[in-house]
C-alpha cells in the first residue's frame, strides 16, 4: 500500500495559488449559484483541490505511468466539466479526487462534498450521481494547510459508496439540496475496504 501522507512543497502550493488566483473570476457565479459567495473561501477551495490533485497524482503515478497529469488550464464558463481529475484511459481508469481542510473538518467533521444538483436549478456532477462506472473511483483526502500536510483517507469505488448509503445530506443547512456529503465517521465502518484501487 501507498503511505497516505505527504508534504506540500513551496512551489506546489505556490502554483496551486497562482491557479487559484487565475481560476475565481471565471468560478465566481458557479459558486453564488450554489450559495457560496465567500471569494477567500472559493479561492482556498481551487487551491486546496489542485493541491490534493497533485499529490494523489504524485502517489499514483508510480502504480500507473499513464495516468494523466493535473490539469492547470484556465477554462471559461462554458468549458467546464465535471470530467474526472485524473484518468488513464488505457486501463480505463478514471479518478476524482475530493479534498478538505483542517478548518472545515474542525467545524463540521471530517467530510467530502459533493455537488448532487436536486434539480436544474443547480450543477450536477453526473459522473457520480447519473452514471454506474464500474472504473470510477474518488480519492479522499484530508489537508491541513498551516502545517503544509495531507493525507489520503481512502480510494473506494463510486458505485461501493451508492451501494453502502454513504451520501448523506450536508450539516451546513444552507449547503442542503443542492450538496452531499460523505463523512469519515460513516467510513470508518468499513475500515478494511478503504484501499480499492
């Protein structure tokens, strides 16, 4: 098995920042449609998800050479997908990588969010919640930002967590309807099935 810990560099981060900084103009009223209007925060958001892109990438790509680098493009509005983070289309294996802070845990447990939409109103991510991929896997991965740290909770199956109920509706009520969340307590019941890539 893969040690679940790293470290984050000066230049990741400092790269993950400058992503950040050039990616919250063209996010901005996606995330007011999903009633997140904090830029600060948005900007944490991007930051932290390329940074856990990156070294989900950095510990897989051993295991698999093919594996598609983080993608540091710039995308308009319109080009924006819910395509997954990383994918080796040879095997074929395709990756979304979820991340969180150590703020947020603190406040609201440890937990990944995704975007289930509940209607046209909001975006959907539909390669987790409209398709059944049986190559589809999510990386969980906790960060703790202050202290340059990270690590990898888990590597399950998207479809192993619609079939074990693991979406569970967010504690934030404001974030409801529109946000899932799977929480590590609920993982932690299936202690030895975390690791299935």
């Amino acid at each position: 098995m893969i040690d679940p810990k790293f470290e984050i560099d000066k230049e990741a981060f400092d790269k993950c920042v400058a992503f950040a900084q050039a990616s919250v103009d063209s996010s901005a009223d996606k995330y007011a449609r999903r009633k997140q209007f904090n830029t600060a925060k948005i900007m944490d958001d991007i930051r932290n998800g390329k940074l856990a892109e990156e070294f989900v990438y950095r510990k897989l790509v051993p295991q698999f050479p093919d594996l598609s680098q983080p993608d540091y493009s710039i995308y308009e509005k319109k080009q924006k997908s819910w395509d997954p983070d990383l994918k080796d289309p040879k095997i074929p294996l395709r990756i979304a990588v979820k991340s969180q802070d150590i703020k947020s845990e603190i406040l609201y447990g440890r937990s990944w969010v995704f975007q289930y939409g509940n209607g046209g109103k909001f975006d959907c991510d539909t390669g987790i919640f409209k398709e059944q991929d049986e190559n589809h896997y999510v990386c969980l991965v906790s960060m703790n930002i202050p202290k340059r740290a990270g690590e990898l909770r888990a590597i399950v199956k998207i479809k192993w967590l619609h079939e074990n109920n693991l979406f569970q509706p967010m504690k934030r009520l404001n974030l409801q309807g529109n946000k899932l969340a799977v929480y590590y307590e609920d993982l932690e019941k299936f202690s030895d099935q975390l690791w299935q890539l």
